[in-house]
C-alpha cells in the first residue's frame, strides 16, 4: 500500500500564502487526491493488463476501485484509497487458447 502523509502545518501555511480558507484549502486538497487516484488507477490497470496477460484491462475495469474517506472532526481532510479484486479471472479473458490434454484443460499461446 502506498501511503502519503501531509504535515498540518505545510498545509496552513500553503494556505496563508494563498489566502485559501479552510474550505477552499480541502476542496484543492480533494481534487488533487482524486486525479492523483485516477493516475494510478490508470497505470495500474494497464501493468496489471500486461502482467497478467489479458487480451483487454475491461475485466480489470470491476476489479479497480477508488474511495475516499472523509475525516473526522473540523480539521481533518481524510483518505483516498485503491481498492484491488482479487476473484478468479475466466480462462476466455486471458491471452491464447485453451486445449484438451491428457492432464486435462491447459492453455497454449
């Protein structure tokens, strides 16, 4: 898991030299967690494409999830997170072909 931690007092600052109020600090706060969410959800999708040998990232499209959790308190700004799937895949969705063997049903590229 990727964690990132922001210093209150960086923020306030950032914030006076702006002249941002709270508000208008959590609300920029927010739209760069969630475009930095939709980034790697992105470039995850497209690693996992290639890692896991998919013909498409569609089936990953379900499996990739971004949420946020709002803080606690007047001060807070909260989280956002991604969230993995891990059920089984269809063999039809990974690259190649299945065949018949005599140890049963394998895949053949």
């Amino acid at each position: 898991m990727i964690s990132m931690t922001l210093d209150a007092r960086e923020l306030d600052l950032v914030g006076r030299k702006f002249a941002l109020s709270i508000k208008q600090l959590r609300a920029a706060y927010w739209k760069a967690a969630t475009r930095t969410i939709t980034t790697m959800r992105a470039r995850a999708r497209k690693d996992l494409r290639v890692e896991l040998g998919l013909r498409s990232a569609k089936p990953l499209k379900k499996r990739l999830r971004r949420g946020r959790n709002r803080a606690r308190g007047q001060n807070g700004f909260g989280e956002s997170y991604l969230w993995i799937g891990t059920n089984d895949m269809k063999a039809g969705d990974l690259k190649g072909r299945v065949v018949a063997g005599a140890a049963g049903a394998g895949g053949a590229a």
